[in-house]
C-alpha cells in the first residue's frame, strides 16, 4: 500500500499518517519525489485500511498494491488451470459444451434430453434439483429425486453432470450425484454456501453476480480455493445494466480481462443472456469469439412445456445447429469442440 | 395477462396463440379494437408464460396484469403497516433510528458504543455477530459470543436489537438472542436464508441488493412473509451503477415509489451508501427528505480501530450531531425521531 | 395505445379516462373480458401522452402498441438495407472492415497508415479531423487541413472515408471530403447535428451514446432518416455500466435485438470498448459471432506516438492478425471480409 | 503521476519505462521502498498517457496526482463560488428555487405559470424555446418568439430567466433574452456547444449528463469556464441505471462528494428525476437533505394540456406545497429558499 500525500499537506499531518500506520502495526517507509510525498505500507489487511487512511487530512490518495485474490491470481500459477472431469477439459484451450434442460421435471424428459445433447456432441450435462426462484410461488425443483434422476441419465450416456446447490445444508448431498457443483449467480456471494462447497472438494460452477466486478467473482471463487476446492470455473451469464433488449447483458470483455490476471477458465452462459431462444446462438459465437472456454445452454425438447426458463431453451435441432456452427468457428481459431476433434 | 397480435398477425397466428393458451391449462377471451386484436388470458403463473408467448409469431407484446408479489403489496393490504419492537416503531409516520458498530469485536466494545447511541436517543441497537465478507481472508465475526454480548448490551440499555442472519442453519440461534433478523445485500435472493428466517416468525430487516429491482426486492419480502414473517422492513443502502463517488447510489427514488404500491416500511442506511463519514449525514437527511421510516448508522468510538467498516462509522460526537440535525428535520415535517416526541 | 384499468376501478374513472382521451382530440373504443376493462386509443403521439394516462385514477397500465421510429423499423422495411459506399458494402452478408488512425496528425503520418491498412485489406478508412475530447486542454483535431490530408489518403489507396461531424456548421465540410460522416457517441442525441447531418444526404456512421437504448438509437437514426439520410449504419461501441475491467463494456447483445426489429447494418468499433490492445480481437471476433456487420478499428503505426487513444490502437502487424483471424472466422460462417471474398 | 512497477519487473523493464517516459518529454525520478520501485513523471497531460504506461511490460499501476479539470477545482479555488443572478443568489448556503413551463407554449400560458411561481416564492424563471426531443416527431419548441415570450415574462414578474441552448448558433441569441443558459443532459458533452455557450460570458446552468462521472460533469464544466464562463452551476437530473420506478435515479450523492472537491454550487432537478408529480416533492426535499444549493422544477397549471412532459409538471397548488414544505426544512438546516428569509 501507498499513502500519497498532498502537496499542501503539512508536516503535521504526514507525521499523523505515519503514527497511525505504526498504531496499526504496520511498518512504513517515505519516499519523495519533486514536490510529492508518500509513504510506503507493508503488513496492511485491505479495503478498510486503505478508506481509512484516505480519510486521514493531507492524504491525496491511497494506491494499494497488492491483490486481494491468491490462489486465483496468476501471480501464484502462470500457467492456465486445465481440469478434466469426465468427459469434459476445461482450460486446454478447447471449448467444452455443456447442455441439457434448466430443471429436471422428470426421469424421461431427463433421459430424452441428455441422449440428445449427448448424441449431438455435448460434453457435459447440466440440470437443476434445486432451482433458485425469484418467485416463492414457483416451482422449486424436485429435490434429491432430481439428483438421481441426474446421475441416471449421466451414467447411461457417459456424460458427467453438473448442478446447482442453493442450500450450504445439501452441498454434500448433491456432490454425491454430480462431477461438478454449481453456485448460482444470486448466490455468488453467500459465502456461507461458497464455503460449504468448497469443502466438498470437488470441482465447481461458480455463476458471476448479477452485478459483481472482476475482482469480486475472483474473491468469491479464493473462498472455494481457500476452502478446499481445486478446480473452479467461472461462468459469465450476462450483468445488469439499463439496456432492456436482452435478458441481461452478456459481458464478453470480462474474458480477455480474467485472463489476463487469473488462470482459472472462463465459460459463457447464452441462454440466460439471451433470454430468448432467437439470440442463444449469436450470444454463443460471440463468447466462444471472445475466447470462453466453454457453453453451457439450456435444451429442451418441447420448450413450451417447460416448468422452467422454456423460452430460453433451445430445441434439439437449434442445439444441433449450435453444435454444427461453434465447431466450424472453433476449428476457425484451431479449437474444437471439446479435446478430441469432432 | 393480455396477449396483444401484431396488426399484420395472420388468422392461422391467431389460432395458434389460442390454442397454445388453451393447452397451458389457461382459459382465454378475445377482444378486438380498430385494427387490433387481443387475448385476454387466466390462471396464468407468471413470468416464464409471458415470456414464452411473447415469442410466438404474430404476438406482438405480453401484458401481465396481476402483480407476482400479494403479501407485500396495497392491494391485499391498503393502510400502512405499523410493527412495535421495544422502543423501536416502524411504520407510524415517525423515523427511528437504529445505531450500534458495524461488528461485534468484544464486551466492552459494544456496551460502551450501546450505551452512547442509547444515551443519544437511538431506538434500537445494530451489531453484526455474522459478517458476510467479501475476502475469505478477513474478519468473519465473532459468531455466537457476539450474539451474547449483543444481548447484554440490548438488555442493560433498553434498546431491541437487530443483527445479520448468514447461515439458514443459524436463523434460530440468531433469533433466540435478538429481536429482529437482518438479510443482508449478498443474500437478498439467498431463497433458503429467506425462507428459514421467515419461519423464526421474528421481525426481519431486508436489505435491498446490489442490483435489486424495487418488483424483486418485494418478491424476497414475499418469501419470508409466505414463510412467516409477519413484519417485514425493507432498506435501501445503495445500489451499484457506474458512478464511483460514493460507496454505492444512493437510490432515494425507490422510497415513494416501495410506499406506492407496498405496505412495507422503508428504511436508508446511508453509512453504506456513502462508505465515507463525511457523507453520511447528507445520505441521512435526503433519505428522510423522500419519506424514509428509518435509518441504520454505523457508530465506532474508535473508528480507527474497527474490524469492520471504520472509515465509513460515525463516531459518537457525530451521531449526536446527526440525531440533532435529523430531530429538526423531522420536526420540520411533522414528524419525531422515534415515536415519542424528542 | 391500450388504456388498462384496474379491476377495482369505478365506473367514474372509466368514464373520466375516456373523457380525457376525447379532450386530447383521440378516439376511442372500449373492450373488456373476464374482470377486466381497457381502452384502446387511436391518433396519440408518443410517451407522454402514456405517462399523462397512467396517471388517472383508476388506470393499471397504459400499453403502447406502434414503435416511436418509422423509417428504420422492420415494419416500413422488411429487408435488410444494402449500401455501397465505394468499395465498401454494409448490410450484405459479408463484414466490412474500417481502419485508420484515431485522429489525423499528419499528411505522412495518415498516407503511411492508410497505405499499410489498405494493403492488408481494410475496406474502408476512418480518422477523425475534429475529436470531441472531454478535456479543453487535450488535442482536438486538424480541423480543414485534416480532411484535406483523408481525402488525399482516401483517393491515393481507393479506399472511400468516413469522418466525425462535431459541429453543425461544419457538417457540409466534412460532406465535402469524405464519403460517410460519423456521428460520435456523446453526439448522438445532439439532434441539432443529426438533423445537419442528415440533410448533407450523405451516408452516416451514428454510433451508440454511452448509456442508450435500442431504441434511442433507432430513434437518432430516425433524426438522420426523416432529415435527408438514406444509409444509416449503427455502432455498437461499448455502453457504460458499473464494470471497469474494459474501457466500457461491449453490448454484444444489441446486434440480434436490432437486426430483428431494423433493417439498418449495425457494425462493432472494438478499440472503443476494449480500451487497450490487448483485447481488441477478442472484442473483434465477438462482435462477428454476434453478426455485426462490420468493424472499426483503430491502427497507428507508433502508437506510443498517438495524439489521441493511443494504448488502444493496434500495430500494422497486429492488424494483419486481426484480418487473418477475422477472415478465418468469416469464412466459417460463410461470410468474407469485404464483399469480395479474401 | 506515478508509474509503479511490479514487484517481479527486471531491470529492463523498468529501463524501457524510463525511456519511454524521457521519449515522450517528460521528466522522471525513481524512489523505491521495500520490494517496491516506482517512477515519478512530471509534465504529463492525461488519461492517455496513463493508459499507455500502463500498458508496457512490468508495470504494475500508473496513478495519477493531479486533478484534469482546474478552474472547477477547490484547488484553484478553496472557498464556495457565490453568484447573483438577479433574485436569485446561488451558493451562498441557500436554496434557489427556479421554477416555470418545461415548454414555452403560449405568451398566455408563460405570463400565466409566471405570475404563479412569482407570487408562490420561486426566485427564477425556466422555460424552453428549443426543446430536445428523442423523437424527430415531438413539439421542439417555439425558438426566437419563445424566448421573445419568456423575456416578456421574466420582467413582467422581476424574476430573471434560465433558458436552454440546443445550437452552437444560438447560443448568443438565447444570450439575449435570458439571465442565465441551459446546457441538457443530452448535450453536457457537446463540445462545441459548450464553447460557444461559454464565450458568451453568460452565467450557465450545466445539467449532468446520463451517466456522466463526477469528475466528466467537472471537465464540462471546465470547458464553459476556459470558455469565458465564470459562473457555472452543476445540477443533478438523476442518472441511467437498471432501476425503473423513476424516470431516473437521483443520485444525491454527487451533492456531498462535487462539494469536496469543487467550489461550484450544485442544485437537483426533482421533475426529470422522478417522472412523476407523485415523487417530485420527496425527490426535493432528498436533494436539499444532501445540501443542494437549489431545486429546478416543471410547473404546468394546465398539465394535461402540456405540450412536453406534462406528467411530471406539479400544478400551481402543489408548487405552493413544494414551496411550504421545502422553507420548513430549509429552516431546519438553518438556510432559507430564496436569500432573503420567507
């Protein structure tokens, strides 16, 4: 951390600075430059430090130096996370498509839709037990039978499953159906749930907020890091700004800029960017242009009965056509879709 | 729900929206205007249905006509609702006023803070036991030894106390010590935190999230009152934009528009708003000047030392300052700092 | 417009309601199914008009049912609209691609740049002669000198011009040298200029403010249309939210959501919403998964030179990345950079 | 400003930043503390510059020291800038109460809302003669004979006149009516107009734009001033954010934090925040809560007849109400509306 004086600031008050950060434990160092002061922290915490001192009278700035985030940052590993979770790599510069239906209404519906993500290239499966709902009044998801029904349609085309846990209480039970657990985007920042999940170890989902910062995602996934959990995957699904036009808006710049700084993979969700089933492939395009490693998308095979997101999902012909034009754009970067060649 | 066709929509369009419709389990009714032709729909449950119609051809636009939330809304309850908890009143036209530090960091601490926002006249204590933290590297909170101290401090002062409830596993051990459970912002939509915490059957200040809508914000009061809670605050603390001047926006607007259409009573916490001691006051009075029934500030003795949001707590000179200025703003208005007249 | 009351309105507001749209010089016509009751207005003008009847008593809702803009809208068009602008085509299909420098500096400074942009393939050459900066003291532009040295550039490599109208009174100057005249985004709801703009008759580049709507912007395209203009190409260049990780962040989603209410081409500026280099392909390549098309991308051959966004303007060499890469993924959506495949 | 370097950067690095640095003209110093080393630049001019050091390999952050905008700053000028326009005294710790049509319709209607506000307390007069309007479609006001109007109105009532300037053009005619010059929301960051408007040393009324920063209001402002303006005042008009139940939302927290770091005074415009005339008084009395110098509102005693935003304009009856409620809290706070005490 660095306190930068005013150039007006009175001697005074620089030695006030430095008493306070020697109160707070903190060992510091001045140094000047033409007619600018500063003094140098080290040992500082964080955020409240720094808006403390700014409030200090003669201090122009305080520039914190280090990241709040660890484990996520390239600082400790250069070198980008790849995970292999059954069929599905994250990371190895590939794009991993994950489908299947936002909530599991039933084992057939399950079934019928994993065969048919399944026989047209998807990875990875993806389902809903526990649905997270704005609504009281809606339908919630089908608990512990949805899991099983989940590992049932996972186990019969060989796809590993990932879902979503919304409650700290049921981490465990849903990490002994899935290959991968899903933090939800409303839920990015509960921390008590972040933990729990984390501790279970295995790989994670983890939804950006609806309005989260980089840094902020980042933090989120250093509490599952810290926890226990070793392979996490960011997944962007569009933020909340004034434009009315989509569901949300899909914020491709946060791909490049994660990568810059963190070594964690970075998946794009169009279907709940969208919001409508006519602009899923255009969202689709434009995260894989941007360099996502991955999809996940909502499929259902007779939309307009869904309990849940129906107008979103695609169905198994539009996903057929979303498989067929991501793998030519994929191959048009020197990708594929998912690591062995399609 | 109103199911509006394009003037250009075909027969065959319209009759396929009907039948749609009709096999939804909805019953319908078509009305017709100039060039206009619509279908009035029924037994509808919400937004997935207008979406899902809205992208049939020839549909034009989807009116909904029923509001998804009852509880919280004028409609099922036309008069302002008023709750009594000790000495604190929400809801009776007056402002009360909730103080205390933003965490519990030891006995002595909080007796000495509660003793002078009492003394000063605030009507209810704050303290947080449970500290939703963005780091995983920073101070949690003391857990249930800071519920025990809140409950000394609350009972040797008179003062009800409000606290953060973060763990649906701790909802009841929370509600045992204190008299009102707090949602924090991170867990606005945290569904199953609503629900365990509308179940206590306790009072429940609802903060609004970082990016809530005012139709959300009482869609989360909807479910801990469809669970229990029978009196429900909301408070505004700011919502994120692009504006970096102050912690977060303030957003003073909601205030008239929540007392539109919402029995619910409102309150500002403007030290989170403003993240900044110098602004808390302003954020103060203009939440009062758009017709808040509260507010809830941070107060730190020693400011400087706080584990927890320092640079933005009121010290005790500042709080008196605060409660004089805001007496004489009430008075203005007809109004008292709490329910008896100062 | 559809006047919708609500189920407990009485007979008085009805008849209230009706007798203020006969006042405002409207007719009306009644319709009502199960318990509900609504007017439909023929002959209002726009929004307030909406607001005004939304304020009755008794009113739930009022709906608009015809969209504010005409010439850019579907309804007036169904095909998309094709302009060729020398050798650059928008709206067929294919992808323009626009470079040039930032802001015209020099006579060898604009030919160098142009020469190698052209080489490489670009279709079209932007610089700006007069820069709207947000600081009075930074660089503003050549003025007349600077368009003289783009009309030079532009005949010497074939390559038509498009340039940025700042002032009315130089609209028919900057008509005089290049071939499309760009509106920038803090202009774009300065109708003054879109109506000066429109009225030279020549094609015109509106890119997007910094926070509008779709359907602000289709209303600026509408000023330009309705005042002379007859080829409008929109701009998507990044929107302002609360995300910093990017200069601003690129609204992908506009692309789909325009094409399927416009026939106007939309095309992506990458540099503007990435802000640095770094991020400028990804960006690129997004904005041709989303359908854009067409890019405009800043390029300067000693960026560290730049008198205007420099850290954002790609190298010679890193423009030719940008059409290889470009093309490749063109290509694998049967598309080709420029009309003529590359 | 001040480059600091990673602290992984080699000596190379920070070699070339040097360089780069002398390249670009400018003088450096290197000081270092800890396993920190920085570089301090003198002579920069801006943002840009920053972005590019940023830019290059082994820098960490490059922070800047001195603030872009000057006349606007408390640094040039420490104590609160005072301006007398006629009855109306802003800065001076008061509230100005400017009050009239948004549009100026008819001499009749002028003379009419005219003589209400004078004799309700208002100490200035507004009204529009060019009117910006999102649709090329909308009433754009009565231009020359408007301002004719407005000038009538103003002596007739000794209530000086703020008017708004829509064309670089114009301005010096508008100049010649009015007491004071608008600049809307929608053109804070048209350059050129702000030039012109500054030259005609006329006193300006600058509205914040859409989603304009503190800092972009304050280089605008910087513009008039370096112009020829002297004196300049901000007002806030609510900002775009993803909320919907106002029109748009006020942001009073620009209020304190504009006070901090400038001298100018800043008033709120309840009518365009709220929208509607149920909000306008809470709106009011927020942004005297946060200490605005002033309030700007529509009155219409004809608001259904209104040829512009009719729905947001409070009836002469409500003014009075705004009026009574607003001295109340004024004098609360120890400040009365108007200079002299009601």
């Amino acid at each position: 951390m660095l306190v930068i004086m005013s150039t007006d600031s009175t001697e005074k008050q620089i030695q006030r600075a430095k008493d306070r950060i020697s109160e707070m434990g903190y060992s510091s160092h001045t140094v000047s430059w033409h007619d600018h002061y500063a003094i140098g922290v080290t040992g500082n915490k964080g955020k409240e430090d720094r808006i403390y001192l700014e409030g200090l009278p003669g201090v122009l700035k305080v520039v914190t130096l280090s990241k709040p985030y660890k484990l996520a940052s390239r600082e400790v590993q250069p070198e980008n996370s790849v995970y292999r979770i059954g069929s599905a790599t994250f990371g190895d510069g590939n794009v991993v498509m994950i489908a299947g239906p936002c909530a599991v209404e039933s084992e057939e519906q399950t079934l019928r839709i994993t065969e048919q993500v399944a026989q047209r290239g998807a990875q990875m499966l993806r389902g809903g037990a526990y649905k997270p709902r704005t609504s009281p009044y809606a339908f919630q998801g089908l608990g512990e039978p949805g899991l099983e029904i989940l590992a049932t349609a996972s186990e019969k085309n060989g796809l590993p499953v990932v879902s979503e846990v919304v409650d700290p209480g049921t981490a465990g039970l849903v990490a002994q159906y899935t290959d991968m657990l899903q933090i939800g985007t409303r839920n990015m920042q509960n921390f008590i749930l972040l933990k729990e999940v984390g501790r279970t170890g295995k790989p994670v989902l983890l939804k950006r907020g609806m309005s989260a910062t980089l840094e902020e995602t980042l933090m989120s996934a250093e509490y599952l890091m810290s926890n226990g959990a070793r392979e996490v995957v960011i997944c962007e699904r569009g933020v909340r700004t004034f434009a009315s036009h989509a569901r949300n808006t899909l914020d491709i710049s946060i791909i490049p800029a994660l990568k810059k700084i963190s070594h964690l993979p970075i998946i794009v969700d169009p279907s709940h960017s969208s919001g409508h089933r006519y602009s899923v492939i255009p969202h689709s395009l434009a995260g894989i242009g941007a360099g996502a490693d991955g999809l996940i998308v909502d499929v259902h095979d007779r939309p307009d009965e869904a309990l849940c997101d129906g107008p979103q999902a695609l169905s198994p012909e539009q996903f057929s056509e979303l498989m067929d034009v991501s793998g030519k754009v994929c191959a048009a970067l020197g990708k594929t879709i998912g690591t062995e060649a399609t």
